[in-house]
C-alpha cells in the first residue's frame, strides 16, 4: 500500500526533498509528488501515470491520498517545471484523470504515448530520460542506456 501517512514523512525527513529537488513519481509516487508540492516548495515534478481521484477502488481510498481536496494552484505555484507523462491505454489509469491533472496544472512538458500501458514492462525508458534532461536544461548528459 502506498498510503501518505508514511511517504510524504518519508520525502521530507529521510529524502530531504526540498527547492531543489526534481521528484519524479510514477502512478502513486506521480500522486505523492503532487500531494508534496502541495505543501512544500520544489523544484520541480514529473509525473508519469498521475492520478488525483481513488477511481472508486477500495485499495485507493485507504491510502489517503484522495481524503482531502486538491489545491491546483499552490501544487502548481510551488514548483518551477512540470513535466507530464502518460500513455491512451493505460489499463489501471483512465485518460481522464490525465486530461483534468493536464488541465489543473498546465505541464510546461509532456509526454503523451498510445501502447506503453502503466509503463510497468519496459526495461529502459529513454523518452523520459530525455525529458529530465530537458526539463533541467542539460544537454551534455550522456545517456548510458
């Protein structure tokens, strides 16, 4: 369970994430990070297969993500970059919930694929990499992959 009782304690005093710090969450990370910039300054987010509804699933609804309402506004102010990454056939996500995050927070970059699912049966993901490098403006970085 990825419930917020326990990660956001665990982005703040044991990862120290702070106004310098690029979080990159994928799915419930993509939600915690989202839920972090909320309340704390960043530098900036990635957000690959975000969620901001429990989609009617039990196991959402006791993580605690979902008990409070969205404050798009400070998520968005907190932060200098946001970047968005989501595939259409998503099988666990639906596309709306893409479409209203897209919408509430206006992502300076992203990331829109037709057939990578959840992105949970891939080994490599050079697209992304080559978003963080874009986003943090490093062109010189090279790719090991």
């Amino acid at each position: 369970m990825a419930r917020s009782k326990y990660w956001l304690p665990f982005l703040k005093d044991y990862l120290k994430v702070d106004e310098n710090t690029l979080i990159i969450g994928h799915s419930s990370g993509a939600t915690a990070a989202m839920r972090y910039a909320q309340n704390n300054k960043i530098w900036g987010s990635i957000l690959v297969s975000p969620c901001y509804t429990d989609m009617e699933l039990e196991e959402e609804k006791i993580t605690g993500w979902y008990d409070e309402p969205w404050n798009w506004n400070l998520i968005k102010n907190n932060q200098n970059k946001i970047g968005l990454v989501y595939s259409k056939d998503d099988y666990i996500i639906p596309c709306r919930e893409f479409d209203f995050v897209k919408n509430k927070l206006k992502p300076n970059e992203i990331l829109e694929f037709e057939n990578k699912g959840h992105f949970l049966r891939q080994d490599t993901f050079p697209e992304l990499l080559e978003l963080i490098k874009k986003m943090l403006d490093i062109s010189n970085l090279k790719d090991k992959n």
